[in-house]
C-alpha cells in the first residue's frame, strides 16, 4: 500500500480554499460549549446518549438506525469492516475521496475503479454493468468530491435495485449544498448505508464527528466492529451545540451558493474555465500553470489544492467556496498572480 499523506500542517492564519472545510469554522455556539467544558467531562468515558437521541430527532430516524463515528473516514472503515473480506470486490467510481480505496485495501479487498464519463457526468451505465457476482459492494459519492458532481436519485435507486443482496454506500458529505440525502430510504433498501460528516458544514473537521444511517439490523452489525469509544467527549459536546444552530448552518450554505456562483462568473470572465459541481468548490482549468499557480497563490496566504494530476482533473485547482468575501478576495489575489 502507499500510505496517505494528506498536505495538511501550516494551514492555519492562511486563506484555507484546499479542503473544502468550512472557512468560518463552526457555530460560535459550538466555541462556547467547548469553553464550558470540566475536567470531570475530561475524565470520564465518553457518554452518548444525548447525542444519539438529538441527532437521530433532527435525521427524523430512530436510534438503531445511527452509529456514531470518529468523522466519517471512520465510518467508511467500520462500515467495509463490517461487510468486506478478503478478495471480495467493491466497485468505486473515481476519482473520489481516498479512504476507500485505502480501508478496502487494508481488508484486502479488490477495488474495481470505474471512470467518471469525460464531461465528469456519473458514469451510471458502466457502474450497473459492472455489478456481477463477485461484487460485494458499491460506493456512491453524492456530490463527489473533487469532480462535484450530483448523482440522481433515480440512478441510486437503479443501482440499488440491481445490487439487491450487496451493501451500496453513499457518502454525503456534501449533501447539505444540493439538499438532497437518501437517508429517507433506508426503510425500503435493506442493502443502503448513508454515511455523512461534521467535518465540513457544520465546520467540526478538527474535532472528528461522523457517523452511518442505515436499517437497524446493518448498524446492529456495524456497531459491533466499531470501537465502543471512537467518538470523544469534545465532539460530542460540539456536536450537540452545533446540531442547535441550524440557522448558522443555513446562512453558510447560503453564502456558499454565492460564493461558488460568484467564483465561476469571475473566472469565466478572466478566460479561465470553470465546473461549478454540486458541492462547496469549483474546478478552474488551468492547463499546464497549476503548480506555478498553486505555489504563488500559497506564497500569498492563500491554500488551493492541484488537482492536475489525476487523469480525469489534468489542469484543474479545486478551489473552496467559502464566504463571498473570501472568494472576492481569491479573485483579487488570482488576478496578481495572473
Ligand atoms: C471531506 C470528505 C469526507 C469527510 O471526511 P471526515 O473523515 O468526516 O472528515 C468524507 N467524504 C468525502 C467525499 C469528503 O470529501
């Protein structure tokens, strides 16, 4: 295996436009709870029963269809823990996030990569072909991250039609900046687990707060490999601050929407081309100057991240949305180094 080293330390006091985290960090509430904590809180073994029930009520699920996480790269490796062997074959359509590839490895499981269709359109037909025998498992990022793209719902049903008797894993992320989950049909698909993050809406990516929504009998399954205290006390206590603010939440997603419009309108009109995508990032085409553009924009305190050299993203920087007034400020920035 290669190991995976993610370009992630001296981040902080610069303009973080790589990660796609939330640029504002999370709700001043959630700061405010984790002020409030006692060394009693420190002391003890996590507790969790306030954070299962508040969060299964905003999910609108019961308690034994959730399995709370250390964030969902987490969720990811207890959930092909729980459904994998050895040899066993999962069909990962890319490029997408790299934990997949990295947890089914470790289980030494065989990843069938299937290509994103040049236009960066989910490549449906071939995922449904390539469903045989030996697949045990499907994964579906929705938005995908780095090519941004929504995949319909239809097609999600289609594949989980056709994968009846494997698990189908869809990872939302993103979902909150298309409104779109199919956490609404796990009553229906027995085979359909839903993983998403604290990491990046609700601005929790130090504090590692993920987990899975699926039927009760799958979490009985999952919660049996996941670790009985992977979730800390800080995160719980985040994560039940944050889960209140749900207007911060809205007003980002809102921001969000704008700043990712306003990015794409200004590099068209710097001649630059743009995918917008579904989710908090573009993509900027600029072919053979990434890494010259990628280093100056650094040199200025300001974080992208070069996409440019996955076959299917040559010449793209994934750019972050985060507010309007950081975008304007990227494009102020751009136009220099340009
Ligand atoms: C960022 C991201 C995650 C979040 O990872 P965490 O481990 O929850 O921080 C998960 N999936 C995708 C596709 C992502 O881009």
């Amino acid at each position: 295996m290669q190991r995976y080293i993610p370009p992630l330390e001296g981040r902080r006091g610069k303009l973080r436009l790589d990660f796609n985290e939330n640029t504002l960090g999370p709700s001043p509430k959630v700061v405010a709870a984790l002020r409030r904590i006692t060394g009693e809180d420190i002391g003890t073994y996590p507790e969790y029963s306030r954070i299962y029930s508040k969060l299964a009520s905003s999910l609108g699920i019961g308690e034994e269809e959730l399995c709370i996480t250390n964030a969902s790269d987490d969720a990811i490796k207890v959930v092909l823990e729980s459904y994998l062997d050895k040899g066993d074959e999962i069909i990962v359509p890319a490029p997408t996030f790299a934990m997949f590839e990295v947890y089914a490895s470790i289980i030494g499981a065989i990843v069938r990569t299937i290509l994103y269709n040049d236009n960066l359109s989910f490549p449906a037909e071939q995922v449904l072909q390539a469903i045989t025998e030996k697949t045990k498992a499907i994964v579906i990022v929705n938005p995908n991250n780095p090519t941004g793209t929504a995949v319909e719902r239809a097609v999600i049903i289609e594949i989980l039609e056709k994968a009846k008797d494997r698990l189908v894993l869809v990872d939302e992320a993103y979902s909150q900046f298309t409104g779109e989950s199919v956490k609404d049909l796990i009553g229906r698909y027995e085979n359909l687990v839903v993983v998403q993050t604290f990491s990046k809406i609700y601005g929790l990516s130090g504090l590692r707060l993920g987990y899975v929504i699926s039927s009760r009998r799958n979490i009985e399954s999952i919660r049996k490999v996941n670790s009985p205290y992977s979730v800390n006390t800080a995160a719980v206590i985040a994560g039940l601050a944050a889960l209140d603010d749900q207007e911060y939440l809205q007003s980002y997603v809102a921001e969000v929407l704008a700043s990712r419009a306003f990015l794409a309108d200004e590099l068209k009109k710097l001649g630059i081309a743009a995918l917008s995508g579904k989710a908090n990032f573009v993509l900027a085409q600029f072919g053979q100057r990434c890494k010259e553009i990628d280093e100056r924009l650094r040199e200025k305190g300001i974080l992208v991240r070069d996409r440019s050299s996955d076959p299917l993203l040559k010449g793209y920087i994934r750019i972050s949305a985060g507010t309007l007034s950081q975008a304007k400020q990227f494009i102020r920035s751009l136009k220099e180094v340009l």
